[in-house]
C-alpha cells in the first residue's frame, strides 16, 4: 500500500493580521515548544497580548507593527524573516470588512478594503515566492471567505476582494505545485471574531476561532486546495455561484447588508 508523503509540521510560520479574530487564534493554535512564529498586525498592544500567550505556550515569537498595505515594508519584512531563518508557512490573514449596512458603501471604504485584503495579501505573498521555489518547498495559505463565491449586495468589496484572493491562491497553486511549493485559499463562513461581532443579522452556523482553527490546521496538514466551512453553508455557497442570476439575484436581494 502506497502511502502519501506529507511534509513535517511546519516549525516556523508567518501570520498577517495576528492581533485579533483568525490570525491570532491561528497563532495561538501553532503555538508550542520548537515553533518559531513571526506574527504581524496594526495595533501594537493587541499583538504584544497575543505575543505573549504564544510564548508562555513554549514558542520563540518575532511580533513586528505593520501595516500590510505598505508593500516596500511588509516585503521587507517577509524576506528578513526568510532571510533569518528559512519560513515552512506563510498565513496571509490580515483582512477588513464592511458592507452597504450604512446604507452606501463609500469610495474610500471600498478602497481600503482592496488594500488590505487583496493587495495585502499580493504584499505578504509575492516576496516569499522566489525563495519559496528556490528550495522546492514551503506552503502559502490565503485567507479568502465564502463570500468569495459570489458577489452579495450587503458586502460588494468585501466579496470581490476575497473572490480574487480565492481565484489567485487556487491558480498559484496549480502553476508552484511543479516547484514544490503548496498553496491553500481558506474559505471561512461565519467564525465568532472582533469581525463578525459588529454584524446585526443571524449568522447561521456561526463557529468559535478554536474550532475554525483546527480545521484550518487539518486542512492545511493534508495539503487541501481549498479548505472551506462549515459545509452546509459551503455548499449554499457554492450552490449560489451555480445557479442562474435570475434566481440568485432574487435571493440575494433580501439578504442583510453588512455594516462596519
């Protein structure tokens, strides 16, 4: 019987956005004695606090302030954590949401929420990839969303700025397999976090961090393309992608808008 080959547990991991929600309930889950984490966010004292956790769980841990829309900073700072020792996983995490609950969705919202979830994504993946295919390994894991899958009126930018960082990750994952580089798109439903705790409307099979965690973790152990949950709600929005616009854009319309 032939058995697939998986790589050994990564030791030292990239983590974006790591002060709150996913990125630091990720940190915390790799957390533990012989793991080196190089952990990222905005705000400062958040980040410290989670640092901490991680240290106190037995890992070395590199906390650095960083805005991930500054791409000269943030490739910078990805290549000197290589550069120091060399990187097995890189979680492209960081990540705003806003919707239409307002009413509107203004210009500058929609902007900045290209900025960090697509373009922070390209800065926080782009300057590892050299090194990546140089050694013919490592592993890249893209945090998209179900909302990826379709585009809903309470959440446009948001949509469409997780759908590209899901169709970009599945397609850098089928050109770097040749180079032995993995790649996986993370496609969370609604995980109770600082992001979802602002949304006024039921969010159905609403999950906690630790648990979204260890799926996350389960997929990206067995190398899966596309790690995406709960089911149910995966496969509702698949299901909404498949249908024709006529019949989804009826459904659509009665949706709740997200706020910010």
């Amino acid at each position: 019987m032939f058995r697939l080959h998986r790589p050994p547990p990564p030791t030292r991991i990239l983590i974006t956005g790591a002060s709150s929600g996913l990125g630091a309930a990720l940190a915390e889950g790799y957390a533990a004695r012989g793991v080196s984490l190089v952990l990222s966010a905005r705000n400062a004292a958040r980040l410290e606090t989670v640092a901490a956790r991680c240290r106190r769980a037995g890992a070395a841990v590199e906390a650095t302030v960083l805005d991930v829309t500054d791409r000269e900073a943030t490739a910078a700072w990805v290549r000197a954590a290589d550069t120091a020792a060399p990187l097995d996983l890189v979680i492209a995490n960081a990540g705003i949401s806003a919707g239409t609950g307002g009413g509107e969705e203004p210009e500058e919202q929609t902007r900045d929420i290209f900025a960090v979830n697509l373009a922070g994504v390209l800065n926080t993946v782009q300057p590892v990839l050299p090194a990546f295919r140089r050694r013919g390994r490592g592993q890249i894991a893209l945090m998209a969303s179900l909302a990826g899958f379709r585009g809903f009126p309470g959440a446009p930018a948001y949509c469409a700025s997780k759908a590209a960082v899901k169709v970009w990750g599945e397609s850098l994952r089928g050109w770097l397999a040749a180079d032995g580089v993995r790649v996986s798109v993370i496609c969370p439903g609604y995980v109770r976090t600082p992001m979802t705790a602002v949304n006024r409307f039921p969010m159905p099979f609403l999950m906690d961090a630790d648990r979204a965690v260890r799926i996350i973790q389960r997929g990206l152990a067995r190398n899966r393309g596309r790690i995406a949950f709960p089911r149910p709600l995966a496969f509702g929005a698949w299901l909404a992608s498949a249908l024709p616009d006529a019949m989804t854009d009826r459904l659509t319309r009665r949706l709740p808008r997200k706020g910010g």
